[in-house]
C-alpha cells in the first residue's frame, strides 16, 4: 500500500503536519469508519467519516464522526437548502476520482462546498480518510478545516 495519495500531497503541498494510519481494511464491515476506529484502537468519536451528498442538487463533502449518523434535514438548512440526499456511490467515485471506502475530503478532483461536524473541534486531533481504503490521516482540525476552507455547523 502506498502511503502517497492525492490527499497526502494536498497536506503536503499545504504545509499541514499530519501522520500517516494504515490499518487492516475490511471490505465486509457494515460501517467502515467504525471498523477503522477499531482496527487503529482508537475511539470512533475521533475518526471522521466522508460523506458525498446533494443539497438542492449540488454536491457536498461532509464529515462526521464515524459512529453518528448526518441529519439530512439539517444538512440542507446548513447550506440554505430545501433537500439534501446522500449520493450515490458511483457518482461519488466519478466526483472525487476516489473509491468508497477511501473517499478522503483532500485532493479530491473537483473541489466541492465542504462542512465539517463541530464535534471535530472538540479533539485535539482526529483522523479522515487518506484517499485509498485502510489508510487515515492524523490531522488537527482547525488546519483540516483551513486547508479545506470549510464550514463548521453541528449536523448529526
């Protein structure tokens, strides 16, 4: 497994410190962010799981911890929208050059509107998906949420 990707190089080029988590992958678990919490023996609250939805149509990248669950309703009122959904896996995958399961909120191909979970910023540190399946990425929040420039708002 390499532990270069597109969202390793984004840290990179951004001057971010971050550490590099390679875990054991299982394809079969019912909820990935949960399996890797494990897997790394750290706490799911600290592990952020990337979600792709719609609001209105346009696509999103949402982050949350990994054992709650986004409120769709909340996440459209988050970006002044009348629906949100989740998106589909395939189109996820087109969007963001990444496959499910190593969907990472860095480097990905095009840039979309980004929210990140407030619940984030009550750790020191938390973990995010490093672009390819069994790989996470230690980072701090507040330069995660820099490098990204996104949103912070309560939506789980």
């Amino acid at each position: 497994m390499s532990k270069t990707t597109r969202a390793t190089q984004a840290l990179a080029r951004a001057g971010i410190p971050h550490t590099v988590h390679a875990y054991a992958y299982d394809p079969d678990a019912p909820r990935i962010g949960l399996q890797a919490a494990e897997a790394m023996g750290v706490s799911p609250g600290e592990v952020f799981k990337t979600l792709m939805a719609t609001v209105d149509g346009r696509p999103v990248c949402v982050l949350v911890p990994s054992d709650r669950e986004v409120s769709l309703k909340t996440l459209a009122a988050a970006f002044k929208a009348k629906s949100a959904a989740m998106m589909r896996p395939a189109d996820a995958e087109r969007l963001t050059g990444y496959h499910v399961g190593g969907i990472s909120p860095l480097g990905q191909k095009r840039a979309v509107p980004t929210l990140v979970d407030t619940a984030a910023l009550g750790h020191p540190e938390i973990f995010v998906n490093g672009g390819q399946r069994g790989l996470q990425l230690r980072v701090k929040p507040a330069d995660l949420v820099r490098v990204l420039q996104a949103r912070t708002e309560a939506v789980t």
